[in-house]
C-alpha cells in the first residue's frame, strides 16, 4: 500500500486534462442532467493511451454505467491508479457534501441523506470488491426529483481539490 502513495504523481498535464474535462463534464451535467459519452470516450481513449505512454496503466478500473462512472474511469486513465485513489475518495465526500447541501435547499433533508447512505455504503462495498463504481441511476430513476443531483459538479470539486491536496503533499 505504501507504494501507491510514494507514486501519487503531480504532473501538471494529466491534471489539467482532468480539471478540464470535469469542468466540462459538470457544465453539461448542471444543463442536460446527463455526462454524454461524446465526451467520456475520447476522454478514455486518450487517457489509456497517455497512461500506456507513461507506464501507470491501472487507474481506469472503476468504470461503466452512468454517465459519471465513465468519466470517473476517464479520468483514472489519465491521473494513474494512485491518484485516481486519492480522486475517488475526494469525489465520494464532495457528493455526500453536494447531497446534504441540495437537500438542505430543497428541505428534503431526511430523503437526501438515506440516498446518500445508500450510495456511500453501496459504493464503499463495491470498491472493497473490486466491482467498480455502484449505478447511481437504478435507485434514483424511480424519482426523477431525487436525481436531480449533477454529480458531474461533485466530481469537478472532487477532481480540484485533490489535484490541490496532491500539489500540497509534494510541495
């Protein structure tokens, strides 16, 4: 384990291209309330092969599904397994914050924060696992409201601030 974090790089091109596409991503998920594959495709391909380039083939594991799924493995590609580690984790609490913060707004308080246990637990168990990121739109599709949750917004906070955190540890 010590070796995943010994190898948690700062190269600043992968992470441009990863605050970038999240920042795209999230305009388009605040808008269309989707992630198109448009964007999540050529975002993987380039990724895997920077990541073969680079030698760090390994951070695009936790994908498929949703639209926000892929770009997370997108991303993985680009940022290596360690960091996208380090991303994943960020991500996960930007969306429990974005949760509470929208159901704080929408005084839907108490059905938000079950969802996101929900999520929060179902998504640690799957990661534990090795199955990836868990489809946050089986759940979600039966209340069109409750998905109205950009997650691609959560996903730009997450991809910042730990591009932040990993300058910060190295510098």
């Amino acid at each position: 384990m010590s070796y995943l974090w010994t190898h948690i790089a700062v190269d600043p091109l992968p992470w441009a291209v990863a605050i970038l596409a999240a920042m795209v991503a999230a305009g388009i998920d605040v808008t269309t309330g989707r992630i198109p594959n448009l964007l999540t495709v050529p975002l993987l391909v380039g990724g895997i092969v920077w990541s073969v380039g680079a030698g760090s083939v390994g951070g695009a594991l936790a994908g498929g599904g949703a639209g926000d799924a892929k770009l997370m493995a997108a991303l993985g590609a680009w940022l290596g397994l360690a960091n996208s580690i380090v991303v994943l984790v960020v991500v996960l609490v930007a969306g429990g914050v974005l949760a509470v913060a929208l159901s704080v707004a929408r005084r839907r308080v108490s059905e938000v924060l079950r969802g996101v246990r929900t999520i929060f637990l179902s998504g640690l168990v799957r990661i534990l696992c090795g199955c990836g990121l868990p489809d946050q739109t089986s759940e979600a599709s039966e209340n069109t409201q409750a998905r109205n949750m950009p997650y691609g917004v959560a996903i730009f906070a997450g991809v910042s601030l730990a591009a932040v955190g990993v300058w910060l540890w190295h510098a």
